[in-house]
C-alpha cells in the first residue's frame, strides 16, 4: 500500500497549498482484496485501498473502469463477492439494521442527485437526522437551515426538488448527506450530469468541504478538482488500480502507460 | 317507477354495495399494501408468500372463494364474524363473510397495482434513502410507498371500479346488495324487465363514475415533478 506522501510544495500565488497535506490519521476505510463480477465481468480485480481520516482521495480512470463500482461498494450499494471492507475498524455488515448504522455514517452523493422527489428540499434533508437518528424535528431543521446556507441553497429550502437547477439539487444532496455528520463522503461522479455553468458551484462546495477535513472518495472526471483539492489520485483501469500518488505526481509525472494514454487523451484539449 | 321503488328496498340494496365496497376497499388495501411490501422485501420467504399469495386469488374465480368463505370457513371451519344469538346473524355474518372474500381477492390487484406504482420510483430514490441510513421498512414508508401510491392511483382506482361491481357476487351467499334485490324484483315484476335492468345499470354507472373522474384528476394533481 502506498500511503499519500507528503509533497511540500507551494501554490502559484504563493499561498500553501492545501492538497498534499500529510495524513497522518488513522484508516478509515480499508479495502482488503476486494472482487466483484457483474455476471461474467470482473469489474473489481483485487482491490486494495485505505483512505485516513481528513484525506481527499480521488478516483480516476476510463469509462468502464470500475470507479463508480468502487465507490458503490464501500458502502454496499453493490455486493461483492471475496475480500472486505471495514470502515473505522467495523467490518461492512451484510444487510439488516447493522448495515443501515452503518451506511448513515458514510454519506453518498449520486451523479443523478437523488433528491426525494415528493418531499421539500428541508424535509428531504431532514429526514435522515430525524428517523434515523431520532433528532426533534425542530432542532433538525434548524440544523437543516444551517447546511443548506453552507452549500448557498437556503432560499430554495421550501420548495421541491423539481424546481431547482441540477446544480442547486446536487448542493441540496450534499447537505442531506452531511446533515447525518458521516465519518466519510463518497461521491460518485457529482458533476457529471450538470451543466457546464453548473459545475463550478458543486465544486466549490466540494472543495470547501475537503477543506474543512472532510475524509472523500471522489470519483470524478474534473481534473481541476483533483489537483485543487485532492491528497492523492487513485487511478483505475479494467477494474484494476493502476496507480496512486499526490495529484501533483500523477498529473506531471504518470508511471504506468495506461496512465500516460488517458491523460494524454484527457489533458490535451 | 315510483312504485317500484315503494315495493322494493331498491336504494337500501345501493347502500349495502357502498358498505361492502366500503370495507372491502379498506381491507384490501391494508392486506394488498402488505402483501406488496413483501413482494419488495429483501427476505426470500416473504418474498415467496406474497408471490404465492397474488398467484392464489389472483387466479381464483371471485365467486369460488365468496362461496368457499359461507361454506368453509363459516359452516365447516365454524368462523363466526357476528353475534350468533342476534336476530341478525345471518345478515351480519353473510355481510361481513362476503367482505372478507372481497378484500382477499381485491388485495391481490391493489399488490400488483401498488407493485407497478413501485416500479414507477426511480431505483436512485430508494438508493439515496438507503445511504442515509434508512432501514428497508423506513425506505418503503417515508420514501418508496409515497411515490408509487401517485404512480398506483389508476391502476388502484381501475381496482376500486371492478370492486365495485364484483360487490353483486356477494349475492351469491344471500347478501342483500343490488344484484340480489334486481333478481328479487326481475322475479316478480318481469312486466318492466328493462326497466329494473336499467334502474340496476344507472345504480351502478351513478358508484362507479364518480370513482374514474376521481382517479383522473388525483392523478393529475399528485404526479410526482421529475
């Protein structure tokens, strides 16, 4: 395993970067020769991977690589079939209650966002703190205010999912899944249903949350993000991780060919 | 006309099918939700029984289990569901006998109805609620059932119309609906036969009607914004 190094490096502006900070935490999540078929297809080859408290990873790669099975795997939205996964020293439980504890400690961002279609954008991040944490309904929603100001929607905080922009839908989900407190954000691929001129304000978000020391898993296309905000790229393949270094290294100095080909791909327009 | 209606009980025979509608509607949502819900469930033998369950009525001849519930589960089971030593117990017992065969056999089309609406809920809403932490029957109450009884209401509401009508099968084991009485009346007026069957036919029309304009405008109101 190799752990993020700390890259002692400085901004162009001169301020101290943030990405590259060294993690000296304790692993949070660990993944422990993880393999998955999806009938006949490998899409999870022997995967080992440990994320530390406060670090940003971000996980990269092809269409088809695996990455969103990945992150759909830690916290059991996907099964897999030999190896494990622990979270804070907890094994991942099969189904039942366990699991359910277990999930409203790991928040989930979807591409698609997910917003509960029939509730209002507070009930729907209320609900979590409420049911399954058993917070007031009043203390919920004062808190639900509060991230919803964090992530810049609070005005919408009345309305449905319906009648809010993608990018506006996509900060709601984030504060529903901060509003259970998670130990780790997994996001999957959060910009990649937006607009353009929408992008940025999820990003943003994202970034300040990275920030504030927030454990991520991102997986992502946004190649600004991963070198703004994040501690260490994990790049996949045909379900395999082909490689992993600070964004910095990954980005100007790629190791393997495969690496080589998809930034050469990506980085060139 | 207005003789026939002195002679006969005609409005008294419509308001025992709006009773039996009534429970009957009431009790084959509660057991058809049910049965949805394990036919969601995670649980393979939950899954199994209300599979099973939707197979049997489903299937089964409405009139076949009406008669079964009078001479099985009353006469040969020994089910009682009213006060023997009451003046009324054939009534009552028949009524609420026939209630029960109505709501067993209907909750198999509210299942398969509510199971249709489930399929309408995208797979990512059920995914999202699982994320935060929401236990299988948190999902199906807070998240899952609230939208798919908005993608049911015509599917349910065709389900109302047809419980509706098969309330006359309850005629069968001697419960005193329209049906019964228009035989009653068809016997011994036979003189205005098309006028008692019209009477008969615009009763109905006046129950079910409402119900389909009904289910046309809950379902335009509800429909879940994407």
């Amino acid at each position: 395993m190799t752990d993020a190094l700390p890259a002692a490096h400085v901004d162009p502006d001169g301020a101290a970067s943030t990405s590259g900070r060294p993690h000296t935490g304790e692993p949070l999540v660990v993944l422990d020769h993880v393999n998955k078929h999806f009938g006949e297809l490998h899409v999870l080859k022997d995967i080992d991977l440990t994320v530390h408290h406060g670090e940003v990873v971000v996980v990269v790669g092809p269409s088809g690589s695996g990455k969103s099975t990945l992150c759909r795997t830690i916290n059991r939205l996907e099964t897999f079939e030999s190896g494990s996964i622990s979270i804070d020293g907890k094994p991942l439980p099969d189904e039942g209650k366990d699991l359910a504890r277990l999930r409203a400690d790991v928040g989930m961002v979807f591409q698609s966002f997910n917003l509960f279609a029939h509730k209002t954008i507070l009930e729907n991040v209320t609900l979590g703190p409420i049911k399954v944490r058993g917070v007031k309904k009043a203390e919920a929603e004062q808190r639900a205010r509060e991230l919803l100001e964090r992530v810049g929607v609070q005005a919408q905080a009345d309305k449905y999912p319906a009648q809010l922009s993608g990018g506006q839908q996509q900060r709601v989900a984030i504060a529903r899944s901060l509003a259970m407190d998670p130990k780790v954000m997994l996001f999957d691929e959060p910009t990649s249903a937006l607009d353009p001129e929408m992008i940025n304000e999820v990003l943003d978000v994202m970034t300040k949350l990275a920030r504030s020391g927030m454990t991520m898993v991102v997986v992502t296309h946004e190649m600004g993000f991963a070198r703004k905000a994040g501690d260490r790229v994990v790049f996949m393949a045909d379900g395999q991780i082909v490689e992993e270094n600070t964004p910095e290294e990954f980005f100007l100095h790629p190791r393997s060919d495969r690496a080589k080909d998809f930034l050469g791909k990506i980085l060139t327009h | 006309m207005g003789e026939l209606f002195s002679q006969f009980n005609i409005l008294g025979a419509f308001w025992v099918t709006i009773q039996l509608t009534f429970f009957a509607a009431i009790g084959a949502l509660v057991i058809g939700t049910v049965v949805a819900v394990m036919r969601v469930s995670p649980v393979p033998i939950l899954r199994g029984f209300g599979t099973s369950y939707v197979n049997v009525f489903r299937n089964t001849p409405l009139t076949v289990i009406m008669v079964f519930t009078s001479l099985g589960l009353w006469q040969t089971l020994g089910l009682v569901l009213a006060d023997e030593q009451s003046q009324h117990f054939f009534k009552d017992n028949n009524f609420r006998l026939a209630i029960v065969a109505l709501a067993v056999y209907h909750a198999s089309f509210v299942c398969e109805s509510l199971r249709s609406g489930i399929n309408t809920v995208q797979p990512g809403q059920a995914e999202a609620a699982r994320s935060i932490g929401l236990t299988f029957l948190q999902n199906i109450r807070y998240v899952v059932l609230p939208q798919a009884f908005r993608g049911a209401v015509t599917p349910l509401g065709n389900t109302l119309i047809a419980l509706i009508k098969n309330t006359t099968v309850a005629s069968v084991i001697g419960v005193a609906e329209a049906s019964f009485v228009m035989a009653d009346m068809l016997d011994a007026r036979a003189d205005v036969l098309f006028l008692i069957f019209i009477i008969f036919a615009i009763g109905f029309v006046i129950l079910t009607l409402p119900v389909g304009l009904l289910i046309s405008a809950v379902s335009e109101r509800l429909a879940v914004k994407r």
